[in-house]
C-alpha cells in the first residue's frame, strides 16, 4: 500500500486568497485599497480575480506581498477562477472548453462557490462530476456566508474524491466589500515567494485551507498519518463519499491506515472554535 500525498516535511507555510474583487467589477474598493487591506493582514501573497476582467498587478504597489495574476469566468454559467492568467478567457457557455484554455494558457482552474443560490447548486453536480481538468473545488467561500446557500462545499468534495477525482479543496474570502476580506485562505508550502513557485505549488496541492485553525505538522510514515495543529478542538478524518474514519477531540490525530483499507483517500478537517476551520488536501490510498 502507499499512501500518496501532497505535503511537505518541512517548509514554510505562506498565506494567501485566490478570490477577490475590486471596482474593477463588482468590488467597493480600488485595486490598491484592497492589496492594502490584505498586506496590513499579514498576507504573502493574493490573487484579485475580478469578473471576466484582467485587474494587471503591474500598476499596484503589492505592498511586500506576491501578487498572482487571475480572473473569475463569471458570464454564461457557473463562475470559474483562473489562476496564473496571461489574459481573461472567453467566458465560453461549455465551461468545459473554459478550462481547457486555462489549461492550455498554462494556469489552472478552481470551481467557485459551488453550493451558492437558493438551489445550493450554482455550479451542478453533474457538471461538476462530468467537466475534467479542473485543479480543485472552493470547500469555503467566505462571501456565501452573507448570500443564499452554504459557504462549504465539503459534500461536493467528498463525492468527487470518491468518485476517483483527484481535486484540491480551496478555501477563499471572495471579498466585495470590508468585511469580507480574511475569512477564508489556503496556506502554501514553498520556500519561494515568486509567483511561479506559489502557483506551482498549489497546482501540485503543497497547501492546506483554513478559515483560522492553524495546521502546525503534516507527516506521514509508512501506513500512519499525523495532523498536529495549533488550536484545533475536534479533528475528524473523512474517507469516500464522506465517511468518518475517525475523530479525535484535541489539537492532534494520528491515522493509521489499514493494511486491508477499503477506502481510497483520507481527508483531515480540523476543527477550532466559533468557525475556524482547516482542511487537509486528500492523502490517497493506493493497494497493490
Ligand atoms: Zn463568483
Ligand atoms: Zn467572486
């Protein structure tokens, strides 16, 4: 059995949200005041994704702070971030021909926001489980908090991770407006704050979301698993389709994996106070 994974021994954690707006389209703020707001937050790096609009990160001072080039595909269907984008692409009605020419323009795609809307389902589930090529899913978008349906989308991820799709779990802020900035942020394993690394990283899942439980340790020996968080309250590992493997009430678990495992991936949530959460990419259970 090996157990294939996306975390690192030791390396920095850096933070960092991929989905933000500006007056560049539906945003209150100026492109500077918002990379001011996140900057002044102790954030490393930051992605303005405005709606079908290329907001240049050249003309803003990034304030110490990496600053990723990106979009959100918002017209014509379910709203799709574009990480690392030379240019917006057509917000094309397939938004699997979307993805493609994110892929093909060598960024990546996260599906956003998948369970907004009265319906809990801006983004179908069949779509959902039919589109290929996406890097991974928003498990938290923090904007949704104020809107109609759920900001989690945990259950979408977990019956795509069982139906066999290799996804990461994002966890963004989608901000508009003060008040919604610093709620939800992925942190980043890299050494390198360029762009390129940052991007690279989270293509490859080198990261972990967090709406505030801070995730100290990932390590992973053999058929055991260890999660050693700050200040996490209860820590649940979930397997396919959602399935609780185990739970623990304290700041750590460690997991060991069956040698007879059924299941095909484990995933971490971990749990702290009022809303603060973080999440594990999967760590994949391979037999043979
Ligand atoms: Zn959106
Ligand atoms: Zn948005």
């Amino acid at each position: 059995m090996l157990i294939r994974h996306s975390f690192h021994d030791d390396l920095p954690w850096l933070r960092g949200n991929l989905h933000t707006h500006t007056t560049n389209s539906d945003g209150w703020r100026a492109p500077q005041e918002v990379v001011d707001e996140y900057a002044a937050r102790g954030y490393d790096f930051l992605m303005i994704s405005d709606h079908d609009f290329l907001t240049e990160p050249g003309s803003i001072d990034a304030r110490g702070m990496t600053l990723i080039r990106g979009n959100e595909v918002t017209a014509n269907g379910p709203h799709v971030l574009h990480v690392d984008a030379p240019s917006a692409v057509a917000p094309d009605a397939d938004r699997q021909k979307v993805i493609a020419a994110i892929n093909a323009a060598g960024g990546f795609a996260i599906v956003a926001h998948p369970n907004w809307e009265k319906s809990f389902a801006h983004c179908p589930r069949k779509d959902l489980e039919t589109w290929t090529g996406y890097a991974g899913i928003e498990v938290y978008n923090g904007v949704i908090r104020r809107l109609e349906g759920s900001p989690l989308a945990t259950d979408r991820w977990d019956r795509l991770l069982g139906l066999g799709r290799r996804v990461w779990g994002f966890a963004h802020d989608d901000s508009h407006r003060p008040g919604d900035d610093g709620i939800g942020w992925n942190m980043v394993q890299t050494a390198d704050r360029s762009a390129a690394a940052i991007v690279s990283a989270l293509r490859q899942g080198h990261f972990y979301a967090s709406t505030g439980v801070a995730i100290e340790r990932i390590r992973v020996c053999g058929r055991c698993i260890s999660v050693e968080t700050r200040d996490a309250e209860r820590i649940v590992a979930h397997s396919d389709y959602g399935h609780r493997e185990a739970v623990v009430d304290g700041p750590c678990m460690a997991l060991t994996v069956p040698e007879d495992a059924t299941y095909t991936y484990v995933r971490f949530e971990c749990w702290g106070r009022g809303e603060r959460m973080a999440w594990t990419q999967p760590f994949f259970v391979e037999q043979g």
